[in-house]
C-alpha cells in the first residue's frame, strides 16, 4: 500500500524553507530553541506522537506495526520541521484525554481524526484546524434511499453502530434516542458489521465515510455532502506545551500557504476547504 509509514521515520531535508539547509538534511534541527517542550524533543531527537490507528484515512496501523494516513503524514511534517525521527505511541478513544495528561508524559501530542471542541480546550490544548469534519452515516448501498435525515435514522427498527469514548457515542447517545445504538469496541470494524448487517447504520465523519464507500460496494453515504454537524480537525496536546503548539501551528500554515496541504487532500480523497 502506497499510504503506509514507518513506525518509526528517519527524516529526511525539510519541504520548508526554514528547514532546507545542510543540517535538516543530516537530521538535525535547524530552529533556535530554548528550555521548553520542543527543546527536549530536539535534546531527545525524537518527536512521540500519540494516535489510535483505527481510523481511515487519517491513521491507521497496519499488523506489521507499520503506520499510514493523513494524520500520519502531517506529523511526519512536524517532525522534519524538528530535524528529529518519529515514533507513534498507541492510543484509544475512551483514553485519549488521559494519555495526553499521564504523568509522566508518554508521547508529545495526538494527531488521526481529533475533532476541535470547547471542551477539549478546556483541559487540553488543540493546534489550527488542518481538515474539515463533521458526523455523517455509512449504510448498506441498498437502503441508501432509506436514510435521508436525521429522523430516518432515529428510529426504534434501526441499529446504530459506534465506537466507544469518542465524539461518534457521544453524538448518538444525545441525538437517537429512539433507535437502537450499539457500541462496538473496534471502531474499523463497525464499516463491515453495517455491511453484513448487523448493523443497519454507522455514525462517522466526512473525513472517514468516502475510504468505506471507495473500497466496499456494499456501503453508502447518503448524507455525506449535507454533515450534521461542522467543524475541524487538529493536533492535542497538553497545556504549557506553547511552544509546541506554535510550531505545530506554523507547520499547518507553511503547507496550507505552499501548497502541499491541498496534495495531501487530493490523496486521500479529502474536501479542501481553506482557500
């Protein structure tokens, strides 16, 4: 598969200017750096990175251990703008709050398919928005015309699928009150279970719905141009990590400005929304 990625990623020379010299090439960091969370990650010469690698196409870990997806992409970027290697740490939706403020710390921040919300921010913090989301349905292809609303969804016949801790189960739990949801603890199962019908519909976002449709005939996404619900997806981490975050930020800036956040876009499949 074209996607997949190294758990962990020797870098090569910077596609940004400010990392284009002699010492990016070597692996080093060419930024300036002080006491704080990028200078030890420059001082270990390696950025952690927390993902779940259940969530296509935005991170995925394939058997062998190896890593692919959008987000997988986007923090290798952060890490050649550090001049250091990657490792990704595994993680899950029910825990991903808790792992980013374990003591001590085990990875420097989370990046697959993190939605941008106030309540994150509350405890967390979360970078610029690099990808546009929102909640949609995958179902079987031949009851697509049965799903046009909300309230085609919410009823007692249907059974709703989700995966554990995450925005999905929160969406469903305050949303169909009516219909059957039911939480399934692998989240990159839920597209086969809705295709072999033990499951009629899957909550998910316009970020994973098209890799389903494009690689199983069987399913759908009826709703996928009319979301119901609008928003971003970043990178997590902890606060007092500013520094971090404002390189992270400057990283997402760099590519929208350059170009290559649209490539990566056009790769997956994904909607560009930041003209």
């Amino acid at each position: 598969m074209q996607w997949l990625f190294a758990t962990t990623l020797a870098c090569c020379a910077s596609v940004f200017p400010s990392c284009g010299n002699e010492n990016s090439a070597k692996g080093e960091s060419d930024i300036t750096v002080v006491d704080g969370k990028v200078a030890e990650i420059v001082e270990r010469g390696k950025l952690l990175v927390g993902t779940t690698g259940d969530y296509r196409p935005l991170s995925y870990e394939e058997a062998d251990g190896t890593y692919w997806g959008f987000g997988i992409e986007m923090a290798g970027k952060m890490a050649e703008r550090l001049g250091v290697s990657i490792e990704f740490v595994h993680t899950s939706w029910p825990t991903l709050t808790a792992d980013v403020l374990a003591e001590p710390q085990t990875f420097d921040f989370a990046i697959g398919g993190i939605t941008i919300t106030d309540a994150r921010k509350e405890t967390m913090m979360m970078s610029d928005g690099y990808l546009a989301n929102g909640k949609t349905i995958l179902c079987r292809a031949d009851e697509a015309d049965r799903y046009q609303s909300l309230a085609d969804i919410d009823r007692p016949e249907v059974r709703v699928m989700v995966n554990p801790g995450g925005l999905n189960e929160k969406f469903a739990i305050e949303n169909l009150t009516h219909a059957t949801v039911i939480v399934h603890q692998k989240n990159e199962e839920i597209p086969s279970q809705v295709a072999e019908g033990k499951a009629d519909v899957m909550i998910t976002e316009i970020t994973e719905a098209p890799w389903y449709v494009q690689n199983n005939p069987r399913l759908a996404a009826p709703l996928i141009h009319t979301p119901f619900t609008h928003g971003q997806i970043g990178v997590l981490m902890r606060k007092g990590q500013d520094d971090l975050l404002a390189l992270v930020n400057s990283v997402i800036a760099q590519m929208k400005a350059d170009g290559t956040l649209r490539r990566l876009h056009e790769k997956y499949g994904l909607v560009y929304a930041y003209e």
